[in-house]
C-alpha cells in the first residue's frame, strides 16, 4: 500500500504522516499481509520509526534487479531488523545511503550476508565497510557469503589501504581491517545464532554463478526468508516452509525484450535471465509449495520499466499464489 505520486521518490515517501498512513495500513489491509509502510528520509542518527509492535522485520533497500543503473530503484540490499540491530542481506550500489534514508546508523553495521557475486550484489560490498568506519564505526562486523569471499575481503583492504593508513594516523581511528571477521558458507545449513536471531542458508540454483544462496532468518517473533538469486528451485522451499514472509526475486517475461533492447553489448543475456532466474508465475508457485504466510516481490527484472505496472507482475504471481502480495519498493519495511 503506497501513495502514488507517479513514481516521485520524495512524494512517495513524504506523502503521508506517518500516524495517518499506519493508521490506514492497520485498517485495509488483510490480517495476514506483510505490514508495510515507507519512513520518511532520516539523518543515521535516528532509530528505526516504529512499524508495528513486530521485533523482526525486513526492510527493502534495493529493489532493481541486474547491473543497470536507471529510474528511482536502488541496486539489491535488504536490512533485516530485529530488536533494532541490522542484518544486511547483499550490498548493491547505494547501499549505505539507503540505510542512512532508512534511518539505520552505519556505525551500528555488525553483519552482512552475502548471496552471491554478481556485481549488482557486491559492488558495495567494501564501500560500505569503508564508510560505516567512516562515519564512526568501532566495533567488529561479520560478514558471511559464498566464495571468494574471504579474498574479496583482503582485496578490498588493498583498494582503500592508502585512506585508511592515513585516516588511522590523522585522526586517530581504529583499523578497520582488524575489525572484520569473514566466513565463507558453500553448503546448507546454520550460518550463526545469537542472542536475537538463527540465520540458515540453503544454496540456490542461479545457473553460472555458483554456489548462490538464500538466507533465512527466524526472530523471536517472525520467520523471514531473503531468496536471493535463483530459479524455480526446491532447496529454497524447503528453506522457506511456513515462513511468515518470503522477499523473493522476480522476472516478468513480458517486459524482457525491452530491457534487452537496452542492454545491447550482452548477446546472451536473454538465455542467461531465462535460465538463472524466477518468472512471476513460478514465484508463486515457490510460495505456494513452501506454505508461506506472505510474499513480498523484489529484485525486478525488468526494473523501472513503466510499461509493466504493478498490477500486471502481482496478476501473473495471483495465479499460483493465493496468499498476500506485495510489490517491494525501495525503503519499505515488511
């Protein structure tokens, strides 16, 4: 549910007061839906604004599928909240300024996930370490994903060593490279449990790029599960069964040829989307078989293509889902 100001980012998001809108949110939509609300452009100083009474909740920071940069979609991120502490689920370019537009303080970065290596995954990937110590982080981060992940790591240090040398002497910070601890994951099964949350992967079927993963987290009140990149693949539903949100990726076929006729330096990109990735229809079906309570669409491919509005991908997901949908948009909170 979003006001629709005909894709003015600051329109959307600034359009209503937030009492009036969470007051309508509570009142139209169906009991078992994802709540969702859009919070208005915070200074990283701010805590997140209360959504709900919900501990656990997901909150979308880039919702644009693929490399391109183009319209008001970020590139994939997704902050999963639960008693205010953040877990960043991929790190796609921008991914540091949508946190601090989602009211997140950077210096509170203590994890991120990886899904895979895909550039509009990780192309922010060291930035945003680099910029959380920037803008005060002190305290250790993890991050965890699929190989290389750990040599990715040490190769970022290499890029920003000359800053964070002179940084260290100039004013006096910590090094940053002795505050972050890397994990590699390349089979299934439990990440970490903390005191908040259990994180489980399962690897996913994204054809080339190998291994791929999907993330689930269980909080003390909520299930969520973050696809990641990937087809129609049963690993994944078996991650996500009677989850109470799946954020899935997802493709409308319909509006393929013209993303493809914007992307004319990559000649087998079409094959390349049909075999690594999930059609609306077969989104559905992966929610269905998985027995989710909601679904939230993101990852679009195509993204910012005003000629597939959001009726059209959410009727193609309708027919093999039953359950609550909702198109994902840049800083929603689930």
């Amino acid at each position: 549910m979003t006001c629709d100001h005909g894709g003015d980012d600051e329109a959307d998001l600034g359009c209503c007061s937030r009492l009036g809108f969470l007051a309508r949110a509570a009142l139209l939509a169906p009991a078992a839906a994802p709540f969702v609300f859009f919070p208005a452009r915070a200074s990283a100083r701010q805590p997140l604004p209360p959504s709900s009474t919900l501990r656990t909740q997901a909150i979308l920071l880039g919702t644009a599928g693929g490399p391109g940069i183009r319209g008001r979609r970020k590139q994939p991120a997704t902050a999963i909240v639960v008693d205010g502490v953040p877990y960043i689920v991929d790190c796609g370019n921008g991914v540091a300024a949508q946190m601090v537009a989602a009211g997140i303080a950077l210096p509170n970065l203590a994890t991120i996930l990886v899904t895979h290596h895909h550039s509009d995954h990780i192309a922010d990937y060291g930035a945003l370490m680099l910029l959380a110590w920037g803008n005060g982080l002190k305290t250790p981060v993890r991050t965890f994903g699929p190989p290389p992940l750990a040599a990715m790591t040490a190769l970022a240090w290499q890029l920003y060593a000359r800053d964070i040398e002179v940084r260290m002497a100039d004013e006096g910070r910590p090094d940053v490279r002795t505050l972050v601890t890397t994990t590699e994951i390349a089979h299934d099964g439990v990440v970490f449990q903390d005191a908040r949350v259990k994180v489980t992967a399962s690897v996913v079927n994204h054809g080339a790029m190998k291994p791929a993963l999907a993330y689930r987290f269980d909080g003390p009140d909520r299930s969520i599960v973050v696809s990641g990149d990937t087809t129609f693949d049963e690993n994944l539903i078996r991650l996500a069964r009677g989850a109470d949100v799946l954020i899935h990726e997802a493709m409308y076929l319909p509006g393929l040829d013209r993303l493809l006729a914007i992307q004319n330096n990559a000649p087998t990109l079409r094959e390349h989307l049909l075999a690594a990735h999930t059609t609306t229809t077969d989104v559905g079906r992966v929610a269905d078989a998985a027995g989710v309570k909601s679904l939230v669409l993101t990852h679009f491919v195509p993204a910012n293509d005003p000629a597939s509005p959001d009726d059209l991908w959410l009727a193609d997901v309708k027919t093999t889902y039953r359950g609550p949908v909702s198109m994902g948009r840049d800083l929603m909170v689930v």
